[in-house]
C-alpha cells in the first residue's frame, strides 16, 4: 500500500468523524429554528387574537356611544311624543271626522313606528305590578286592588332596547282597610 492510500485511509475516520460534527452542529441549529419559528407562530397567533379582540371592544365602545347619542336626542325628543299624545287624546270628539285631526293622528302612528323600528317600546303600565326599575310613583290611592298594582298612567315611560331610558310615571294602588 502506498503513502498515498494510507493517508486517504487514516483520513477518512477523520473527515467522517468530522462530517457526524458538523451533521450534530446543523441538527441543533435546525432544532434552534424550530423553537423560533414555534415562537414567532406563538407570538404571531396572540398578536392576531389581540387585535380581534381590539376590534371588538372598539365596536362595543362605538355601539355604547351611539345607543349613548340615542337615548340622549330621545329624551329630549319625548316631551314632543307627549305633547302629541295629550293632544290626541283630548281632541275633540266632533273632529274625529276632520281630515286635519285625521293628519295629526297619523303623524302620531308614524312616529310611533319609527320609535319601534329604533327598537323604543313603551314601558308597560296600567293593570301591571309597580316596579320601581320601570315606574315612578307620584301619586296613590285606596282600592280594592292588591297593593302596588298601577291604577293610571300619567307619563309615558319609554324603552331602548329592552333597557328604560324613561321611567313611566303612574299611580299606584293601596288596599282598603
């Protein structure tokens, strides 16, 4: 055997123990990677759902404004719908037939359909147990009812949404002694 071999042959353990180094090296730095790239997935899916959910409390405090802005301009507005009420309600009888009553009363119906396409439904009254969430009482009076049942209504109380924005004004029974 020349020098030649016998070198190429004492070498080769050499290169091929070298090689399994190198092979180990490029597994851990390919195990390295991978814990990275678990980690910027990681990161990248929390970032993600942060913002999903960043979006969705700013829908929630844009919706509360709005229904906020709602309620507001609805207050004010009631006293109007009042007015309107009281109005039709005491309206002459000999003017039932008039075309301009007939108008007015219409008006009335038109905005009571816009309140309910909003989602405002009047607060239930008369005939119904007082509850201090949706009624305010101001005046009582005896009766053969059973205490606390609503006798008359005398302000219309008004809900957003199933939420009172407007209690019902009303009097309340008291049982006879």
């Amino acid at each position: 055997m020349n020098d030649a071999s016998r070198d190429k042959k004492e070498e080769a353990p050499k290169l091929l123990e070298e090689a399994w180094a190198e092979v180990g090296m490029l597994r851990e730095k390919l195990a390295q990677s991978e814990k990275e790239k678990e980690e910027f997935l990681d990161l990248s899916r929390r970032m993600k759902a942060d913002l999903v959910n960043s979006k969705k409390d700013q829908e929630k405090i844009t919706t509360g404004y709005a229904q906020f802005a709602t309620a507001e301009a609805l207050l004010k507005f009631f006293p109007v719908l009042d007015s309107f009420d009281l109005a039709v309600k005491h309206l002459p009888k000999d003017l039932g037939a008039n075309t301009w009553a007939k108008g007015i009363i219409s008006i009335k119906q038109q905005l009571d359909g816009t309140l309910k396409d909003m989602g405002v439904t009047p607060v239930p009254t008369v005939g119904i147990q007082f509850s201090p969430d949706m009624h305010e009482a101001i005046a009582h009076e005896e009766s053969d009812k059973d205490d606390g049942v609503i006798l008359e209504e005398y302000q219309r109380g008004y809900m957003l949404r199933g939420k009172v924005i407007r209690p019902a004004s009303v009097k309340i029974s008291q049982k006879k002694q």
